[in-house]
C-alpha cells in the first residue's frame, strides 16, 4: 500500500531531519528549508500534508499557508510554534491551519494528529469520488438533466428513492409523495417528470395550502366569464394549461371536500370541467401529488375521500427524513457549499471537522431544507477559511446535540495537552495541575461519549496513559 506523502517545512536541519527519522515509517516524507522549497515540491509532488513551522527564517508559516491554498488540491496543513504563540497558532487555523502543535514536540502526538488529519482528507476525497461516480452513473443511465442528479445522496434509503422514481417515471402512473416537511418531495416530482420523457416545460406547481377553496377550484379547473363575482373573463386552468405534461398537487391533504370531488372525476376519466360551464374538456395530464400528512389515515377517518386516495395512492414513494440518512449530511452539505458560494460570489470554503460532527449529530426537524439554510447562512457569516461552529445558525450551536463547546483542537490549542509543559499558559495559572488535568480528560471523556480509546486519541496520548492517569487523579 501507497504511504501518504508528508511535507516538514523547518528552519532547522536537525528539526527537519529528527522528524523525518520519527515518522518516516508511517509517510513518505519530503523536507524543506523556506516557502520556495515547500512550494516547488508542493507543485510537483501530490502531497497529502503539510507539518510546518510558523518561524521559517525571516519568513512566516502563515504566507506558506495563504500560497498552499492557492494550489488545485492543497495539503491538510498542520503548523508548529512555541508555547508563546498560541494566539498567532489559532490565527493560523483559521487561515487554513488544520491544527498545530506547539514545541517542544511531543512525536506521538504528532503522529496521531497526522493520522487524524489524514482520515479527514481521505473522507472528503471519497465523498468527492462518491458524488462523481453517483453523477457518472446517472448520465450513462440516460437520466436527463435535473432528473436524479438532484436527490443528493448515498445512503439506502435514497436508493430506494432513485429506484422507485427511475421505475415510475416512464409510465403514466398516479404517484403520492409523502414525507415530512423539508425531505424534497417536490425534488421527486420534478425528477419524475424530466425522466417521463413529457416536455420539459410542461410541469405545473400548485401549492393547495396556499389558496382558498374557491381559488383552487379555479386555479385547477378554469372559470368561464361571469361565473362568479370578479370573474370578467374566461381563464385556462391549471389542468388544461399541463395537457400533455405533468401537474404536481402540493399539500394534497389540505383541498376541500368539493374539489376532492372534481379531482376525482379528472383521474377516472381525463376530463375537467371550467367553473360554470357543463362542458367537459379532455385532457392528457400526470399527475403527481404530495404531502406531510397520513393520506390513509386521513381517509380512515373521514377527512379525506378514500376514493380519492385509492386513485392518488397508485404508486407510493414514502421520503425519508434526514435523521433516518446522517449519512447522507455530508453530501449534501458539500452540494450546498457548491451553491451558495457560487450564488454569493464566495470561494468555497469546507466545514471545520467539529462544524461537521455538529451537523452530523443534530436533528433535523427541518430535514434538507434546513440544513441547506444553514450551510447559506455558515458561508454568509464566514470570513475566515473555514465555516465553525460559530458560523452557524444559533438554534444549532445551541441544541442538545452539539459537542462540548471547544473543538477537539483547543485541547492543544489552548494549552490542555497533558504533557507537561517547561512554560504553563496564563490560562494554566487559573488551576492547579490537579484540576487542569481532571478537566482536560472529562471533557475529553465527554466529548468521546466515554469511549477512552478516542478520548486518549483526542488528548494526543495512548491508552494506557489514560487509564494511569485515571487511577492516579481519582
């Protein structure tokens, strides 16, 4: 197997050359003296990570920082510096640090952060090579354009939805969408109709919540002139403006007993009839209806017609919600970043590792539509080189499922390492060793669910440390 390559970027020969020794059994490591040496074998050399210093000689580490992300496929950067720096350390990662460690190194540490920070780029380059494949898949398919390129997502039960909707579209069939609120059920609908082979432009959207039910009635079937109040000429309804398309019901639940009735009429026998007129127009429409509501159990019950719902319910696609595919969360945060940094003239910028496992762990009352509003609302809010935590809605920063409120990092970053330290951090003074130490390794605990194998992998020590450290402090 391939090792990873590994860029030390050091002043200092023997600090470049120790580090070299320490680690080159698990990287393919390449060194460099200055910037113009880190950025000569940067561009001619695929390199997966970076370990530099913030002092190079007269030079800084943050200007190598700036030039890497100027490359097609920068390294994950990882910087080192004194205990003194902490403060410029911390500016470094949010001009595209993924980390640092501050000197004297501790090489365990070192090495655990490099691997840490190499799982995190091979997920984002499988979840790259992931959508590529998925959008490959689907143009040998001979899915149309905005067809199932649009239902982001790996997981199985999306699967199931691409198969559901590539089996049904080709047909005429009648198809209920249901799902909550936010799942993309009128994603569906459109992708049902760019692959049904109708024209394009022959998709008509009604929302049945949003008008009364004398304006839906004549939203849907038309109105001859003078059949009510107001009505000064003869209109086209929706139905015979889709003949030969598709028309998409949205909030089926929500119509009226009496436009049940005419909707009923329309699928048994492909004819409406304009509001006051008993002319009866034909017409060749599909129709695709959804809503957030149990369609059965309302018609058990007897506020919606089970006649109705028999000739709706022909075929069935059920969308999940976003709980039931985290998996998914990834992607189409990705996909989103995509979008609003184009559409707000932004270079695209990637979640920080705990921004991600914060979406990762959230709820999703509002399913993929409310994590698309709150990917827009990180890339609005952010001007560093990557969307934190703090980027993002407060309504999520806030929830019972947000990690601890420091990121996996401030326990280097902020001096709560436990190695101990030649110059403790001002911060350090507040406690006694004692109590840093027991705080550092519950938050630790805390943050790893009490898994203790993570949690010395967190801390930068090994397992066996931990549990000493345990019985020692308890």
């Amino acid at each position: 197997m391939t090792s990873a390559t590994l860029l030390i970027v050091d002043d200092e020969k023997p600090t470049r050359n120790g580090l070299r020794m320490a680690l080159e059994e698990h990287f393919d490591c390449y060194l460099a003296a200055d910037i113009k040496e880190a950025m000569s074998i940067l561009k001619s050399e695929p390199i997966d990570l970076m370990l530099t210093d913030l002092r190079l000689a007269g030079e800084s580490g943050m200007d190598l920082l700036d030039e890497t992300l100027t490359l097609p496929s920068p390294p994950v950067s990882i910087m080192m510096t004194a205990y003194g720096s902490v403060d410029t350390a911390v500016e470094a990662m949010r001009r595209g640090a993924w980390n640092f460690v501050t000197k004297p190194l501790n090489l365990d540490s070192v090495e655990l952060l490099l691997k840490r920070a190499l799982r995190s780029r091979a997920l984002e380059k499988s979840n790259t090579r992931l959508a590529q494949e998925n959008a490959e898949l689907r143009v040998k398919s001979g899915a149309p354009k905005h067809g199932l390129e649009k239902l982001i997502g790996q997981s199985e039960a999306m699967r199931k939805v691409g198969e559901m909707v590539t089996q049904v579209a080709p047909t005429r069939a009648t198809v209920l969408i249901e799902g909550e609120s936010g799942t993309g059920k009128e994603l569906v609908a459109h992708a049902i109709h760019q692959m049904s082979g109708r024209p394009a432009d022959k998709l008509l959207v009604v929302n049945c919540a949003a008008l009364s039910p004398q304006l839906l009635e004549s939203e849907l079937f038309g109105h001859e002139k003078g059949a009510f109040t107001g009505a000064t000429q003869k209109r086209i309804g929706r139905f015979e403006q889709a003949d030969g398309g598709t028309i998409f019901l949205d909030e089926i639940g929500e119509i009226d007993p009496a436009v049940q009735v005419k909707l009923l009429r329309v699928l048994s026998e492909r004819t409406i009839e304009r509001v006051g007129s008993n002319k009866s127009v034909k017409v060749d429409v599909r129709v695709i209806t959804a809503t957030n509501k149990n369609l059965r159990s309302m018609a058990a019950k007897g506020d919606f017609r089970e006649d109705l719902f028999f000739r709706l319910n022909v075929v069935r696609i059920l969308m999940p919600t976003l709980r039931e595919r985290a998996e998914d969360v990834v992607l189409l945060s990705q996909a989103f970043l995509k979008e609003f940094s184009a559409e707000n003239n932004k270079a695209i910028k990637p979640l920080s590792d705990t921004a991600l496992a914060l979406l990762r762990s959230y709820t999703w009352p509002g399913n993929v539509r409310e994590l698309r509003t709150a990917i827009e609302h990180g890339i609005v809010m952010s001007n560093d080189n990557r969307i934190e935590v703090r980027h993002l809605p407060t309504f999520i920063q806030n929830s019972e499922a947000k990690p601890p409120a420091h990121d996996d990092s401030e326990l280097t970053t902020k001096g709560l390492s436990l190695e101990k330290k030649e110059k403790p951090l001002a911060s350090e003074q507040e406690f006694n060793l004692h109590e840093l130490e027991m705080r550092t390794i519950q938050r630790a605990l805390n943050y790893t669910k009490n898994n203790r194998t993570d949690a010395a992998q967190l801390l930068g020590i090994s397992r066996r440390t931990l549990q000493r450290k345990l019985k020692e402090l308890s």
